[in-house]
C-alpha cells in the first residue's frame, strides 16, 4: 500500500542572480492519510519550504517525490495545478481569503473550481461554516472578521475541497491562544481521516492534538517523533502497547484512500491508533475483517463555464473603487476608439466627396434631384409622398432657383445667393427681424465665407423693411412681382450644422415664400425653354436667347414687339395683328396666340415698359406679354424637384424607397467628378493606416493603465492559483470581468449616441462628427473594443502565469 507523501532524498534550492540558497536538504520522509503532523523548527530551517513542496506550491531540484504512488518529478504547471485541486487543501498564516468576498462566497469558490454547480454547493457550505461556528456571518464580508474567524474560514474553505491533504503553514500566527486552541482543535477532528500537516513555531499549542512530530534544523528534519492517540486524542502509554488501557472499541480503526492518479487507480493509507494496530495482529485479523474503511477521493471535474461567468460578474462589482476607475478607463477608451472611428469615417466621407458637377451649383452630398418617372408634373400627393419618405428632410419644389439663384442690390453691394423656402428655417435662427408674415417678405442668411458678409453685418438691423428687387444671378432680368419684396429678417454667421446649411461658399441664401418661389420658377422656366414667335406667318426662333418677357404694363391678351419686329409685317403696320408664341423645354410644349398692341422703340420703352433706354438692345430680340398670359406659356408645374436628406450615408436606401414609389432620383454625391486624381485608393489606406496607429497606441495606453488598477486583483489570482485554478479557469474569469467593463463603458456611450441623436442632449459638435456613423459602424466599433478587452486579458494572463503559483503568491502576501 502506497503512502500519500513519500519523499526520497528530496532538496530544494532557491537561486538568484549571484547566489544559490538551500530551502531543504535531501529529505526522506512518509506522511500517511489519518496523521496529524507538526513540523516545527527555527526560522529559515526549511519547514515552510517543505510545507509548500508537500503542497505543490513549489517545485524540487532533486529526488523524489510520490504522492499516492504517483512520481511528481515530470509534473509540468498544469500537473500542478491539477495536484493542488485534486489533493491539497492549504490553510495559510494571512488566510489568504478574498477579503470582498462573503464567508459563503470564499468557501463556495474552491467547489466552483472543482467543477460543482452553484446549487450543488449550497447544502455543504452552510455545513462547513455551520462547523466551524461561523452560522452568524454565512453573508459577512471577511474583511470585517476577527483573526480567528478568518482562520476558521480558510479551514472551512479547506475542508469544502474534500481533499484528503490539509496543509497549514503557521495557521495560528496571528491568533490570540483561545482562537488558536479553536483552530488546532478543528483540524485535530478533521485529521481522523485526512492527512493533516501543519507549519509551527509554536509547538506547545499543537501539542494536545498531533499524531507526529517533525523538527527542522538547517534544511534536515532532526526529529521525526510518532505519538499514538485513541480517537478521543488521548496518547497512549508506550507501556501499554496493546492499548488494554482503551477499550478497544475507542482506538481508532485505519484509514485507506482510494485515488485516482494518471496510472489508475491506488490506495494509500495509515492508521490512527498503534494500540489498534497491534491488537489486530494479536488477534491475527485482517484490515478487511478489521473494518477498514475506504474513501475514494473524487477526481475534481473542469470548472463550469457558468461559474467563470459568475466569478467574472462578481467581480466586476464587488469593489466599488476599482469598478469606478476601470469604468472610467474603458469610458475613456469607448469614447476614444468612437470619436478616432468617427473622425476617420468623416475624413474618410470627405475625401470621396472631393468633386465637381458642371450642372448644378450646389451639389450638397445630402442633395437628390427627383422626377416622376413619366416626366409629367409633381401634385400634392407627390409631394406628401416624397416628404413622407424616410430619411427625407425637406424639399425645395423650385428646383431651378438652388442652382441659378437670385441677386438684388443693397446701397453700393450686392447679395447673390441661391433661393429657399422659408419652411426650412424658424425663428430661433434670426439675428434680426422676424419671420415673413406675408409672402413677399423674404429672409437673408450670410455666412463668413460669403462676399456681402460684412456689408450686411456692418448695416445689420437697418436692413430689416428694406425693399429690394429680385433679379437673375447674372442681373440681366429683373423678375416682375405684383407687390414689392422687403426683407423680413437676418441670419447673420449661422450656426446651423453644415447638414442644415445650405448656403455655397461665397453666396448667401434667400428664404422666400411659396408664392415668390413659385413666381421664380415660372420666370427660370422661360429663361430655359425655346420659343418661336410667329408674326403673321413669318416665324422666329429663340434658340438661344430667351423669347418671352411678362410684365404687368402690357394688356392680357396683347404684346409689346420691338420696331425690329413691325417690318414682319406688310407696310410694317404691326399693331392688331396677331402674333403666335410657342415654348418648348425638355419638360413640357406650350402656345399662345396674341394681338400686337404696341410697338417698342428706344424712345417709348421707358414710359411703356419702365426699362432704361440704355438697356434697350438687351431685349429687341423678344416680345414682352401680360403676366397672366405669361403663366399659361409657362407655369405647368414641378417636373423636377431636390430633396435633402437627414443622413445622406443612408442614401442607398433613400434612392430605393423613391425608385420604387415610381420617381428617377439623382444623388448628387454620385454624379461628382474625381479631384484626387486617380489616388482615392491610396487616401482611404493612409487614413485607415493613421486609424491603426491610433489604435494600436490606445491599446497600449490603455493596457497600461488597466494593469496598474488590475494588480490590486494579483493576490485574488494567486489565490485561485493556489486554490487549483487553471490558467483557462483565471483566463476566463478575467475575460469575463474586463469584457463585462468594456459593455458597460460602451453602453453608456451608445446610451449617450442615442440622446444627441434624438435630441435630448443637443452638443452640435458631437452631432457632426456622429453623423457618417451607421449602425454598422456601431456594431464594427463594439468588436475593436471586444478584441481590445481580449488582447488586454490575455496579456495580463500571461503575466500573471509568468511566476510560479508560490512566487506569485509570496509577492503579493
């Protein structure tokens, strides 16, 4: 039968950089299950040294060492590890408990390590601190025990192992002499059927319990003394060898262990008791009719995912003061990572809207020009239709005025700009004035960039009231309105977001009612459509020249011709004559027929028309017509109209949901010619090379920071180490812990996302560098952070795992 501890010739040394120290010296020795052993000696005699080899906590130089039969000279770390599970339960002089841990929870933790469910352990930790007097405190904190009560936790935890080695190294320190007697007293009773071994400098308070006596002295044991007990812990009289003065029913029986090793199956064994012993053989019985008794010591299985889990929750929560600081560590970096994620998009975005259209002025990125599919006219439900789509934001139903714009003069400057409706703005944007109350009103928005900001700046309020006149950008025609049109209000600098500006550079933009845009249009439509004009059978084309003026001046049915035009006719004799006017554009045909009423010269032009003489040749080439004849030539109706976007990076889905309602959509960040010159490829990877970088510097940054907060958990880890968890096992918990940490921290800034974006918390800033985010992004930013928290685990597993579990467990004790 195989002893539990064998030792033969065993030596340990310690080696430093110039130095090698002996721990022990060529030890033999055999420790049997039932012994309750002391080894006791002076300072630096080697009896922890011993202690911690017996333990597995430190490995040996030479000899060797058999535990249950099975040779320990190969043991790798994880043989180790699974000897420490499988075996040893320690008990240590600081208790070495988990101070933010409860009584339940320190004892519950070496059981979850050995593989057993959370409900499995229940029954049997409310057994072990009921035996160890601790009923009281079962959901106390540690760290608010006594001495003693701790010591009466570390054997508790000891005991919930159901390891048949208990080892204790200085158990009573640090204990007053009651507590103390408790303590030895505990593992006396457990020592019936268990190999106990304690580390003492005070013998006389082991005395009273132990079966054997070990003294050290210079790394040798110099006394090895057995003392017999009966199970009532009487020693018994060496005169008495028989134990005739013990009924024999009192001696104790002999113990055998039955264990799995990796060869199979062993036993090991001892007797507690000689006096029973030696009667046996007096009466020639055998163990097997002696009642011997057997206990299988169970292989501990693999520690549970769901434990690793619920370690990892637990500590995430259960120090306040680390929780804070690394929530606010991974905040930080959430937010970092986030806002370096969102700079590059924006960087990124820009690049790729680096471009021209030759056709259209403004070619904003969040802009689509929009056409019914049959090119006929836009109605109302149209319009509600395209509003109504999501992500769409406004509309502008005069699509010609963004592009071609307006300009009118104030005193010596002029302000050009494009043209708005006035639904897209509100009263909270004015600098001056107020919002138009009729519809020949119209507000002026100027921004730095803009050529007429510091004249309009400068004049600021006085400016409200002021009649100005509405003329084409290139102040070739000015447009004919039925009441005057006044400045209502001024935006001056507008701290609108650049999504909501819609001002070019070096412009500024008009705001004006439905009715004036509406006006505009019909006026833009003419400046873009052919016409032919036919007097009295002679027909002109206007191909490129526009054909037709309006002007309230002329009669409804009537039309001024220049004297030009009279020779048309016979004897030049124009006047009551008819003349026929046709328009085309690439949207519509139209026709008119009128009677000639007046003749213009440069003499009557003034007093007929109100145009200058000496801009009389700018229009001798047209004819000038009533305005309500004017309309039907040209107002037909939208047949193109621009729609601005709330997000354009969500235009792929925009441009569907209008496809599929029938209307042909053009995007402009899609028509945009290439400025980069071919090299767009090569921006995107520097940009995503500058976003490595970042990353890469942050992750140090962060590791290091999260390291010096994380070695407060060191001696936690340790712990587990020496408690016979696996490096998997700490892995995992430690994943579980900073994983759990990075969901929070990036929670609470996608909380944060959630709240500007709706509007709840209104940081402009904020809301602009988060507009180019998609929830794709989101979802690629959350598995940086996911891969930052694993490769910040494992490298701070590894340092942990760099040092033997007693090295690593005497630098943080």
């Amino acid at each position: 039968m195989a002893h539990t501890i064998e030792l033969r010739k065993v030596s340990k040394y310690y080696a430093s950089e110039d130095s090698v120290s002996m721990g022990f010296n060529r030890v033999d020795l055999e420790l049997d299950i039932g012994e309750f052993v002391a080894i006791t000696g002076e300072s630096g005699s080697g009896k922890s040294t011993l202690l911690n080899v017996i333990s597995g906590l430190d490995t040996y130089e030479e000899g060797e060492m058999f535990v249950c039969g099975e040779d320990t000279s190969a043991y790798g770390t994880e043989d180790y590890e699974r000897y420490r599970k499988t075996y040893i339960g320690n008990i240590f002089q600081d208790f070495n408990l988990i101070n933010s841990y409860t009584v339940y929870q320190n004892i519950e933790l070496v059981m979850l390590l050995s593989g057993k469910k959370a409900s499995e352990c229940r029954d049997r930790v409310h057994e072990l601190i009921d035996l160890v007097g601790l009923s009281k405190y079962r959901r106390t904190k540690v760290s608010r025990l006594s001495g003693g009560q701790k010591q009466r936790v570390a054997i508790a935890r000891a005991l919930a192992k159901d390891a048949p080695i208990i080892v204790a190294d200085e158990p009573t320190g640090n204990l007053d002499s009651a507590s103390a007697e408790i303590v030895m007293e505990t593992l006396s009773r457990v020592s019936h059927d268990k190999l106990v071994v304690v580390v003492t400098h005070n013998y006389e308070q082991a005395e009273p319990y132990v079966t054997r006596k070990l003294t050290m002295h210079d790394g040798r044991i110099i006394e090895d003394k057995k003392i017999s007990r009966n199970r009532a812990g009487e020693v018994i009289d060496p005169d008495d060898p028989y134990g005739l003065g013990e009924s024999l029913d009192n001696a104790a029986a002999p113990v055998e262990f039955e264990v799995e090793t990796q060869e199979g199956t062993g036993t090991t064994g001892g007797r507690v008791g000689r006096a029973a012993r030696n009667a046996e053989k007096e009466a020639g019985k055998s163990s097997k009719s002696s009642g011997t008794k057997k206990n299988k010591v169970p292989k501990p299985g693999r520690m549970r995912k769901s434990s690793e889990i619920r370690l990892g929750v637990r500590n995430t929560f259960n120090l306040p003061a680390k929780f804070i600081l690394l929530f606010i560590v991974y905040f930080f970096v959430s937010t970092a990572v986030l806002g370096q994620y969102a700079t590059t998009k924006n960087s990124m975005h820009q690049e790729e809207l680096l471009g021209t259209n030759p056709y259209f002025t403004n070619s904003s990125s969040d802009r689509v020009v929009v056409k019914k599919a049959d090119e006929t006219a836009f109605t109302d439900a149209d319009f509600t239709a395209i509003e109504n789509t999501p992500n769409i934001k406004n509309i502008v139903r005069n699509d010609l005025a963004i592009d071609t714009g307006v300009s009118f003069a104030i005193q010596d400057f002029y302000v050009d700009g494009s043209v708005y409706p006035t639904s897209m703005i509100d009263e909270s944007m004015l600098t001056y004035g107020h919002m138009p109350e009729n519809d020949y009103e119209i507000v002026v928005n100027t921004n730095s960039s803009s050529d007429a900001f510091f004249s309009i700046s400068n004049l600021g309020e006085s400016l409200i009231g002021t009649e100005v006149e509405l003329q084409d950008m290139g102040q070739m025609q000015v447009y004919d309105f039925d009441q005057p049109i006044t400045i209502a209000g001024i935006i001056i600098d507008s701290e609108l977001s650049e999504d909501e500006d819609y001002s070019l550079y070096g412009y500024s933009t008009v705001y004006v009612s439905d009715k004036v845009s509406n006006e505009l249009m019909i006026a833009m439509m003419a400046t873009s459509s052919k016409s032919v004009l036919n007097f009295g059978g002679t027909k002109v084309a206007n191909d490129y020249d526009r054909g037709v003026y309006e002007s309230t001046k002329v009669p409804e049915g009537k039309a001024y011709i220049f004297e030009d035009q009279a020779y048309y006719y016979k004897d030049a004799k124009a006047e009551g004559k008819d003349i026929g006017i046709s328009v085309n554009n690439r949207f519509f045909e139209s026709s008119v027929d009128l009677k000639v009423d007046k003749v213009l010269t440069a003499k009557n032009i003034k007093s007929l028309l109100g145009i200058k003489p000496e801009n009389y040749d700018m229009y001798y080439s047209c004819v000038f017509i009533n305005d309500k004849d004017f309309d039907k030539l040209f107002d037909k109706g939208y047949f193109q109209i621009s729609a601005f976007m709330e997000n354009e990076t969500q235009s792929a889905d925009t441009l569907t949901a209008l496809n599929d309602a029938g209307y042909t959509t053009l995007a402009m960040k899609d028509s945009l010619s290439d400025m980069t010159g071919g090299y767009s490829f090569v921006l995107q990877m520097l940009t995503y090379g500058r976003l490595l970088l970042e990353f890469v510097i942050l992750f140090y940054i962060a590791y290091a920071v999260i390291r010096l907060i994380m070695r407060s958990r060191n001696s936690y880890y340790s712990t587990l180490r020496i408690l016979g968890a696996t490096k998997s096992n700490t892995d995992s918990i430690l994943r579980v812990e900073l994983l759990l940490m990075m969901l929070l921290a990036y929670g609470t800034d996608i909380a944060f996302v959630v709240l500007v974006k709706r509007g709840y918390i209104k940081i402009d800033a904020v809301n602009k560098l988060l507009y180019y985010l998609t929830p794709i992004d989101y979802g690629i930013l959350g598995l940086l952070l996911l891969l930052m928290s694993l490769l910040i685990a494992a490298r701070y597993s590894r340092k942990i795992f760099t040092k033997s579990a007693m090295k690593a467990f005497r630098e943080e004790a």
